[in-house]
C-alpha cells in the first residue's frame, strides 16, 4: 500500500499549475519587475517605500520597467532636489544674514519738541568789567563809536574810576610780542611723547601744529599779547585761547530775563522762568524751552494740536548787540537747536543761526526711528548695554553724547586735562601755554578725527529726529517798530534806550517763530526680514514645488531610514548568531 505526503504535488494540495503554467498567470510581471524580494529583506522596504511614499518621482525610479525610464526620473528628482536644495541655501543664508527692511508708518499723535536758544555772543561786555578778561574791553577797541554809529554809552553803567581807565585816549596797549613762525612738527609712533600720553601701543603719526604756540606768553589772561600773536586772519586761534569756566560763563553771560523779550506757545503767554539754562563753551549761557529729563516728571513738557506758522513757538529776543565783544562774536544773532525732549543738545554740533532785524520762521518735521538690536543690527539702548555717555543720569543716550564722553575721557586719562566744562570732569582745562598738554590735545583730536580712539558708539534703538526748514523776513517792519517800542519800552529803560529807531531796533532785536509744517509723522522702524516662519513657509513652498515633499512625507523618510537601520541590526544579530557545523 502506498502513501502521499501532504504537500505532494499528486495530492493537489500545492499548485496543481505546473510550474510553466505558473509563470504564465503571472502576466509577465516576473518578466518586467523581476522576481518578488523575499519578505522583511532590503528590497522589500524599498519597494514598500516606493509604493507608500507621497514625494512624485521617487516610485517611477523604482517601478520604471525600463532602465532608460529609471535613469530619465532619476535625473529630474535628482534636478528638482538641486533646484530645492539651491533656493533653500539663498533663503536661509538670507535669513542668517540678518537683512532688514524698513516700513514707513504715518501717525497723528505728537510731543512738541525741545528748543534751545543760545545769544552768538558768549559773555556780556559789560560783566566782564573787573574780572581776568577785563584786557579783552582794551583790545576789543575800548568803548569808543566811530562818529555815525549809535552812540551807545548810556548802556553801559560802569563806575567812573573804570571809564577814566578805559577812555578811547587812555587805552593800554602791552609791548608787542614777536609772532611766532608757523612751523608743523610730525609726531610719531617713535615719538616719546606717545608714551607719555598713554599711547605707547598706537601706531600713528600726525602733524603737530604750531598754530597754538604763543612764544613768549606767559600769562594766559595776556589778551594783548594774544592779539598780537595771532596768526589767524579771522581771530579763531584767540578764540581758542580764552578759556571760560563754566562758572564763568554762568556768571558773565547773558541772562534769560534780558535775552527772552517775549514768549508765546500755542497762542498763549509763557515766559523766561519756562527756559532751562545750560552752559556752553562757544556760545555761554544757553536756554531750554520744553526740555524734559529721563525721569519724565517736568511739568513743562508740552504737547501740541495745531500746525502751521500760526501756532508753535513763538519769541521776540534781545541780543544786546552792545555786549557783544567783536573778537570772539564775529556775528551777531540767535543760536537755535531743535531736538527731542529727552537728549542733551549740543547746538556748535547741530543747529542754526538766526539774525538780528529778521523774522525767522522754522518748519519742523518729525522723524522717528526704531532700530534693532544685534544681530539684526547694531544699536544700543544706551547705559543698559553698557554703552557710557555725557549727562546719562538725567538724559537719554545719543550718539553724539556717547562719543563725546570717548573723546574728553581719553584726552583726561591720557593728557591730564580737557577742552570741556561739563561737571563730570575735575581735570583742568588744557592750557594753551602748556606745548606738552596741547601736543596731547591735539593727538587725541587727531585719532578721534580719524576714527581711530576705539570709541564703542553705536545708534540709539530709538531715535527722534527734526527736519528743519527755515525763511526769513526783514523784521519788524516800520510801522510795527512803533508799536513794538511801546510794548516792550517799559520793561527796562535799556530797551526804552535801543528801541529809539528802527536801526537801532532791527540792530538788536530777532523774531523766531517754531512750529509743525503737519502734524503727521513718519516713523521708519528697523523689522527682520525673515522670521521664523517666513522661513518655514518659503522652504516648505519651495519643498512642495519641487519635489513634492511636504511635513508627512519627510515623517516617511524618517520611518524608512529607520526600517534601514532595523533592518541592518537585525540581519548583524542574525550573522553573529549563526555558526558554521562540521559534517
């Protein structure tokens, strides 16, 4: 008796096909595709992959029955990955570039800003009587008038022993001292003198200027032997050599109750009392109007709700033209300067002068303008960043003050002295005597000059800037002058006095009138570029475009090359597990 085994072919139990009939219902796949991979091995996974996968192209390489088919689509997603990877280098590179972009916004909510007015004149002439510059009066031509110039004696109230001193036929005059020749000597790196002045590591050369040298002088209160030692056409190097303090210039400078006549903002009544005072050393006592300090508490911060010249600021001031002293005030007028409330104003820096006899009406726009930090950019917000700067306990921080405050600490450490009068320096003024310190001097002005003092300054991260626009009129007209005089005759007799014609008036009188042109602003605000979203979302459309890959596909990438990796795990396993037997 015979038996079958199961799975014999006689049973039926197998394919009753034979193998060539088997090959045959394949419909010729085996043919094409080649035989099935075995299940769980790499080419399983791929063709899993393949036949799962939402990226386009990627199935057609595998799937292509031709090769020329495989190596045509192999090409193109090879070509859209370079197109994606490319444009994805230029976007991120763009992103970590930093670049910016400025939006312009336009606002209808303003502050008036700060005004500061200083007389062009430094110290009054008349204050000057009795004190270290009373040489200046002698030099500066006594007070003698050519005949056909305004007498203005009357305005000057000195005692009688000073006027029989300082008559036009008792002016003294010093034994003239021998100009010295204008030579340049070039310091160097070789210098000893660098190192004395604590720049013994600068590599840098320069010319020394003569120009200060005075020869002989040995006193610096020697106005007449200055005078004759100048060497400069138009006085500057005597200009230099005087050397005010600030108490000095407090005290001999003109006064706000005399400078400020009349006032007004917005139409209505303000006064001399509403000025801050500061001193300056071009310009002496110089005064704030509006001006407001960090802690934001001053009651006269002013905001405004009207524009054109009707509105604003408006002042009739008394320059005193008598007062001034020629030597040092080669014009005669008003220094303006309009800044924000907050910053301490440097108006020989920026500004404008105004007339005598003129009406000068100023135009003002704001600009506001918002920065961002490193490293999208390289602004500061001052003292919080470790950046220091002039007057930083009651002002905020700007360029300028920051730079400055470089300049004079430098020149203090290094030369022992400084050409300032802010209160934060106890060293003394640099003497124009003193060859070494003005050697020095002029050294540090030098490397500063030249951007090379190594300040730490950037831009504020927030700014408010004004655009000017100045015009100007013959002011005050004929017919005004007569009313004008009654008005203000009464206050003092000197004005009483000037205000007899309308030379002497428009001699000494200057009308300044500040306002908004609009009450729009523009405010340019530094913004990324790129943010971390745009980037997502230019990648990801370039991904899409290209290649046909979106966030679920990259997870099918991530699930295949952890299959690889399962896959090559396991089949080490299984070969370190698996070892030969000996028949």
């Amino acid at each position: 008796m015979s038996t079958t085994k199961l799975g014999d072919p006689e049973d039926g139990s197998r394919d009753s096909h034979p193998p060539d009939q088997t090959k045959a219902n394949l419909g010729g796949n085996a043919a094409k595709y080649g035989p099935p991979p075995e299940p769980g091995s790499l080419g399983n996974i791929i063709d899993e992959f393949a036949g799962d996968t939402t990226a386009h192209g990627i199935p057609r390489i595998i799937t292509r029955p031709r090769y020329i088919a495989k190596v045509f689509w192999l090409f193109l997603v090879c070509g859209a990955f370079y197109l994606f990877g490319s444009q994805s280098y230029q976007i991120i590179s763009s992103f970590y570039s930093y670049n910016t972009k400025i939006d312009l916004v336009t606002r209808r909510e303003l502050n008036f800003p700060a005004v500061t007015i200083c007389n062009l004149n430094r110290m009054a002439r008349s204050r000057l009587v009795g004190t270290r510059f009373e040489g200046l009066i002698d030099v500066d031509g006594g007070w003698s008038f050519d005949e056909g110039e305004a007498d203005y004696d009357w305005f000057f109230d000195f005692s009688s022993e000073f006027w029989e001193n300082n008559s036009s036929d008792s002016v003294s005059s010093s034994e003239s001292v021998s100009i010295p020749p204008s030579t340049e000597s070039l310091i160097d790196s070789e210098s000893s003198d660098l190192g004395e002045w604590g720049y013994s590591g600068v590599s840098w050369s320069f010319q020394y200027d003569d120009y200060y040298d005075w020869g002989g002088i040995t006193d610096e209160n020697d106005w007449q032997g200055f005078f004759d030692a100048s060497m400069s056409a138009d006085f500057s190097d005597l200009i230099s050599a005087l050397n005010p303090t600030s108490e000095e210039l407090r005290d001999y400078g003109h006064k706000a109750e005399d400078f400020i006549l009349q006032c007004t903002f917005d139409k209505r009544k303000c006064s001399y009392t509403d000025f801050k005072v500061f001193q300056n050393k071009e310009y002496g006592n110089c005064f704030t109007f509006n001006g407001d300090v960090k802690s934001n508490d001053s009651d006269t911060a002013r905001n405004t709700t009207n524009s054109g010249s009707q509105y604003g600021l408006s002042l009739t001031l008394f320059i005193e033209d008598p007062e001034y002293v020629g030597l040092l005030s080669h014009d005669s007028g008003v220094r303006v300067t309009v800044h924000s409330a907050d910053v301490f104003p440097y108006p020989e820096d920026s500004g404008m002068s105004a007339g005598t006899g003129q009406a000068t009406s100023i135009g003002i726009r704001q600009t506001e303008i918002i920065r961002l930090e490193s490293p999208w950019g390289s602004c500061t917000k001052g003292s919080n960043n470790g950046h220091s700067y002039l007057f930083k306990n009651d002002y905020e921080y700007t360029q300028r003050s920051c730079e400055k405050k470089c300049l004079y600490d430098k020149m203090a450490a290094n030369c022992g002295c400084v050409t300032e009068i802010y209160p934060e320096y106890t060293q003394p003024k640099c003497s124009v005597l003193n060859s070494s310190e003005q050697k020095c001097k002029q050294f540090t002005e030098e490397l500063f000059n030249n951007d090379a003092l190594e300040c730490d300054c950037p831009t504020p991260c927030h700014e408010i800037a004004y655009d000017v626009r100045a015009t100007t009129t013959v002011w005050p007209s004929e017919r005004y002058e007569e009313h004008l005089a009654n008005k203000l005759g009464n206050q003092s007799e000197r004005l009483s006095r000037v205000l007899q014609n309308i030379t002497t008036t428009r001699n000494n009188i200057a009308r300044l009138n500040i306002y908004f042109e609009d009450l729009n602003y523009e405010s340019i605000e530094q913004v990324k570029a790129y943010t971390v979203y745009d980037i997502l979302g230019a990648v990801g459309g370039l991904m899409g475009l290209y290649v046909g890959i979106s966030l679920i596909t990259l997870v099918e990438f991530m699930v295949f090359a952890f299959d690889v990796i399962v896959y090559g795990v396991r089949n080490t396993l299984l070969r370190n597990k698996v070892k030969p037997t000996n028949q």
